[in-house]
C-alpha cells in the first residue's frame, strides 16, 4: 500500500529525513517509535504534503500512485489521513459543517454522489456514538474549547467519518488519561484494522500498544530507520530506551 524508499527530507534547509526506508502493507500496522528530533512527525508531515517539508530525494508511492506529485487535498481523497499531535481549534466552523464538506469533497474526487444532510447525520451519529461522543460537541466549533481527550476523540470520530485507506496517527496518546486512551485505541482498531487499511502510528511510549497491537516496530533516529522488529521491539524500548537501540 505505502512504499517508501530513501527519503530525503529538509525544514527550512535544515535536513531531518536522511535515506528513510519503509514498506507498508494492506492489514498492518506499523508502530514508529523514536527519540525526540528523530523526524517522526516530519515524516508524517511529508507524507501528508504539508507546506515548509521540502523532499529533496527519495520517491513514496500509495496504492501504486506517486504520492508526492499530489497536492495534499488530492492525497486526502485517495485515502490518506492525518491525525495531529494537537489537533487544532477551528473557531467559527461547526464540527458537523467541517466534517461534511471533507467528506463530500472526497466523495465528488472518487465520482461519488454526495452524501445529503440527513444522510450525513446518521453516520456521524453512528460514530459518535461509537467513541462516547455526545452529538452536541459535533454541533460545536472544531475542537473549541475541547480537553485534549475529548480532541482526540473527535478526531477519532473524524477519521471514522472520512474512513481512510491509510491513517497516520501522530502521537495519538499525547494527552490522554488511562479511560481515554482505552476508548482512542478500540477506536483505531474497530476503524483501521481492517484487510483493507494500513495504520502508521507514531508514538514514544508503549502504553498505546497495549491497546493497538502493531504487526511491526520500527526505531526511527537521525532520519531513517534504524531498527525493526516486532512488537517485544517496543517492550524493550520502553525498558531500556533509545540510547543503545537507535544506532
């Protein structure tokens, strides 16, 4: 589904992906695990084509598509999405609004009809309720006012709506208490772990693990991968940490 192969990368001319090699199957789940600096979530800013990540080598394909020759809406609607660190607070802009133009935009991109108001609601509704959501904080301004749980939830629940190919959840635990991190990890197993959809989860600590079991683990240090294994890979980075492991 997502090949990666010797990608370069630079932020304001400063080089942070140095050869990053990386190969994902439909059906998996890769954990990328990593010390501070490492360019975990450059990476996935690149591959999400945000502005200011600049590849400088390399080439990424998705379901067989050259993933950098797309803009990062065209690469939405073939089935990429973003989960944020902070996810950001949209003042002014209903969840429900927000999430319904998103996905209708992929919709109309793939040839589909667009999904009606009603239509809509009861499949937000559907996923809401999937993660304890109650429909009047999708009523609300994107994330406004939101904890950072309930942030995570919502995002949780935007990604049900949007049902991806390929998630990349960067540091989806950040923030999150013990019932919370419960309720975000049932959420990305009952969403992406499917034959179809491949998740690429970024994250320091082991305790998210516990919830979403990855098929592989990757140490990622200084801009490529160092490391792979499986999940005990994670285990022993949380007992040991990164200082003999990254290199």
């Amino acid at each position: 589904m997502l090949q990666i192969t010797n990608l370069h990368a630079t932020v304001g001319d400063k080089p942070i992906l140095k050869g990053l090699t990386l190969s994902l199957n439909a059906g998996e789940i890769h954990a990328i695990m990593g010390p501070n600096g490492a360019g975990k979530s450059t990476l996935g800013y690149v591959l999400s084509g945000r502005p200011g990540y600049e590849v400088t080598d390399g080439e990424v394909t998705f379901n067989g598509q050259n993933l950098l020759d797309l803009e990062p809406h065209e690469r939405a609607a073939a089935g990429l999405f973003l989960g944020f660190q902070y996810p950001v607070e949209i003042p002014g802009v209903s969840n429900v609004q927000f999430l319904r133009e998103a996905l209708n935009a992929q919709r109309k991109h793939r040839g589909e009809a667009p999904l009606s108001g009603a239509e809509f609601l009861k499949v937000a509704r559907e996923q809401a309720g999937a993660l304890g959501m109650d429909m009047d904080m999708l009523k609300r301004p994107v994330n406004v006012g939101f904890s950072g749980g309930e942030k995570k939830r919502n995002e949780m629940v935007q990604m049900g709506i949007i049902d991806p190919a390929l998630a990349i959840l960067d540091e989806t635990d950040s923030g999150l208490d013990i019932d919370a991190l419960r309720i975000v990890g049932d959420g990305i197993n009952r969403i992406m772990r499917k034959p179809d959809k491949a998740v690429l989860l970024i994250t320091h600590y082991q305790r998210l693990l516990d919830y979403v079991k990855p098929d592989f683990v990757h140490v990622l240090a200084d801009g490529r991968i160092t490391r792979s294994g499986g999940p005990e890979l994670a285990l022993e980075l949380e007992r040991d940490g990164y200082k003999e492991l990254a290199a």
